[in-house]
C-alpha cells in the first residue's frame, strides 16, 4: 500500500479505465460519476474514511464511474498485487478486508435497489 495525493478538480480514474486497485479515502472528498445519454450525472459524494474501487480490487474489471477530487485528497492505494500478497502471508487479514468490502457493496446495492425500485415505482 502507498500513498498518493491529488489536486482538488484531479481525475482519480475515469470510467472503463483499467482496474486492480481501491483506494481508501485519508483526506478530502470525491464525487462518483456515471456517463449516460452522453451526460455526466453525479451518483455520489465520499469523504475521508470511505473508499473507491472496491469492485476492481476484487475482479480487475475496467472502471464502473468515473471518480474525481472535489477537494485536495489524499488516498491510500491498495494493489491487488498486494493484496495477493497479503492473502498468502496473511489470510485472516485479508479476510476481515474481504468482509468489509462485501458488507459495503452489500449496503451500496441494498440502496440501489431501494433507489431504483422508487423511482420505477413512481413512472407508474
């Protein structure tokens, strides 16, 4: 894990980027952002002890949003290399980690569900 600081306006990832790594947020803010019908919509604000990336860390697949700094940001960048590494020294470690991240996405689709199923609801 290292370190790595970006300037407020700063583009953290952008979407379908290449993934393998999550950041955990130190210092400062981010927004999340979705491309769709050509236009970019803001799906999210996250500040100091949150994390993006999570997904990536876990499948390597390219970048789901865009992510940028909305304020000057610090962030603690964990490689999936790393956490290979991790997992081979230290599984309990990496399991708790695991555990963390699978509550989070959990959380995350549990309000989108919420979010989705609300405005279906409301077109009818």
């Amino acid at each position: 894990m290292f370190v790595h600081e970006f300037e407020k306006g700063s583009y953290v990832f952008k979407e379908g980027a290449h993934g393998g790594y999550m950041f955990f947020i130190s210092k400062g803010e981010v927004e999340v952002i979705k491309q769709f019908d050509n236009k970019k919509h803001t799906i999210a604000k996250l500040e100091e002890g949150r994390s993006v990336g999570k997904m990536s860390l876990i499948d390597g697949s390219p970048r789901s949003a865009t992510v940028r700094a909305t304020s000057e940001l610090k962030l603690i960048v964990l490689k999936h290399e790393d956490f290979k590494k991790l997992n081979d020294e230290e599984p309990a470690i990496t399991n708790k980690i695991l555990m963390g991240i699978a509550t989070l996405l959990s959380l995350i689709l549990r309000d989108t569900n919420n979010r989705f199923t609300e405005k279906l609801l409301s077109l009818c």
